[in-house]
C-alpha cells in the first residue's frame, strides 16, 4: 500500500485562501512588502551612529515638555503604578534610529465584544523583532461600577488604542538596549525634577498649587499625597512626581478624585466643630423657654 511522503502526512493544513482579491488589496499588498525590503536596505546602507543617537537623547530628554510626558503615575488600590509612557518609548525609536513598530487590530468581534489586536516593533539593522498578539474586551472598567460594556465604536477605538499602545511600548522596550533606556530615563528624571525656567522653588510650589487648586484639590489633599509634608517643605522630587500625576490627569489615565481621594470628617469632627462654632451664651438658661426659666410661673 502506497502513503503518502511523510510531510505530507503531518503537515497543517493550510488555510484556505479567499475566493476573490480586489484589485486596491493586491496593489497594498505589493506595495507592503516592496517598503519593507526598501526599509530594510536603506538600513543597511545607513547604519546607526550610535554616538548620534546617544547625542539625540540627551538633547531630547532635556526639554522639559518632552520629561513631563516621559512617565506615569497612578493609585490602584493602596499601592502606586509608575512607569515609562508610549511617548518616552517612541522618542526613544527615533534616536536609536532604523526602528519600525506598529499596531494592528486583526480582528473585531462586535457580537462577542472583543477584538484581536498585534503590537510588534522590529530592528531592522540587527533583524531583532518583538511581537505580542493579544485580545482586548470591549469593556471599561472602573473601581466604583465594575465593567461597562461598549458600544459607540469611537469609545471601542479608544478602548483598543489605549490597550494596543501599552503593548507597543514594551515591544519597543524589548528591542532596544537596556543601557539607551537607562540613561533616558535618568536623565528625564533630572528634567521634571529641575523644572522649567529659573524660576524660584517656592514661585514653582506656588504656581503648583494653583494649579492644583484649578483641578479642585486643596492643599490639604496635595500634602497628604506628600505623605502629610507641609507644602513649605516640598523639594524638587516633590514638584517633579506632581507633575507627573498632573501629566496623567489630563491624559485620562487616573482621574483627579481617584489621586486625591475627598477628605471623609467624622461624626466626632462634625460635633467638634458645631461645639466651636456655637456661642456658649447660645446654651444657657437665657436661651430657656419663659414657661422653664428658674421661678416662672411661682408666682399668680
């Protein structure tokens, strides 16, 4: 009896191919993999200076703009989240040069609430790539009401997008030298803790509180996020790490009662502060009505 070759026996099954191509999808397609391979000479001929690169870092991550946008911070729960943005991970692509990187949605299920997205960033110099494959639920979560379902699909592109760009940043992450990541970050760091301008430290802490205080926080709660230190004593860290926080309030990572949780009174401080403020005339025998003043009614 005659088998068949061995590969044949064992090999996956192919996927079928669709039943038509249109003309637009055939040209994309050419079009993709002529850029890739002019991507990939072009790369070659004009390797990275990696002293340039270094060069192109430092002056990047000295504008104090650019810092600020570098890192995030955020509460969940008791502990705290900090880390690199996607914007400090792309700056950092384009110093090191002949990067590319990307993020694809694959696959959109509305009926499941779901969709199937790929993040990959790839060196072309060296042929290092990174790529992740993930799925993302249409759903947004929050820590009062859970997970809320998704509908308009400019909330679901938002949703994939804000998902999609952590995975990218860490695609990028992976391609690039430990070292360039680094000393990017110390020297963004030294950036948003200088500040910008020549201004004073006490002008800066000033200018933050206003700041603050256009948000709605009090000062209170901005010296309780520094571990209850009074804001006359706030150092440049202090400075740089609300920065920080203000940077990912305005780009909708955490929102401003979720950093700086209202201040609760108690029941105790509520009657403290009635007792204060009521005159102590006020609960005398003077305030008594006549029927109940000391010898009303004695006498006829």
């Amino acid at each position: 009896m005659n088998y068949p070759p061995y590969e044949q026996q064992f090999a996956a099954p192919a996927a079928p191919a669709p039943a038509f191509i249109g003309q637009g999808t055939a040209v994309e397609q050419s079009r993709a993999v002529a850029e890739v391979q002019a991507a990939v000479i072009v790369a070659r001929q004009f390797p990275r200076n990696e002293a340039q690169a270094i060069a192109k870092m430092r002056t990047g991550f000295a504008q104090h703009s650019l810092a600020v946008r570098s890192f995030f911070r955020f509460r969940r729960g008791k502990s705290q989240v900090a880390g690199e943005t996607i914007q400090f991970a792309k700056e950092l692509a384009r110093c090191w040069t002949n990067i590319h990187y990307g993020v694809h949605e694959l696959r959109r299920d509305d009926a499941a609430g779901e969709s199937e997205m790929q993040a990959w960033a790839w060196d072309l110099e060296t042929n290092e790539r990174a790529s992740t494959t993930f799925i993302v639920p249409h759903t947004r979560w929050t820590t009062d009401n859970g997970g809320t379902r998704l509908e308009d699909p400019r909330d679901v592109y938002e949703n994939n997008s804000n998902n999609g760009a952590r995975r990218l940043r860490e695609m990028i992450f992976s391609v690039l030298p430990d070292w360039f990541r680094e000393q990017a970050k110390e020297i963004a760091t030294t950036t948003v803790e200088r500040g910008q301008g020549d201004k004073p430290l006490a002008q800066r802490v000033a200018d933050c509180i206003a700041h603050f205080e256009g948000l709605g926080v009090t000062v209170e709660q901005l010296e309780e996020n520094r571990s209850g230190r009074l804001s006359g004593k706030w150092t440049n860290l202090d400075l740089g790490q609300l920065s920080i926080i203000s940077e990912s309030i305005r780009r909708g990572e955490v929102t401003v009662d979720e950093e700086f949780p209202p201040q609760r009174v108690t029941v105790a401080e509520i009657a403290r502060q009635h007792a204060d403020s009521t005159p102590a005339e006020a609960i005398g025998p003077s305030t008594w009505p006549a029927a109940r003043q000391p010898g009303a009614g004695a006498e006829s």
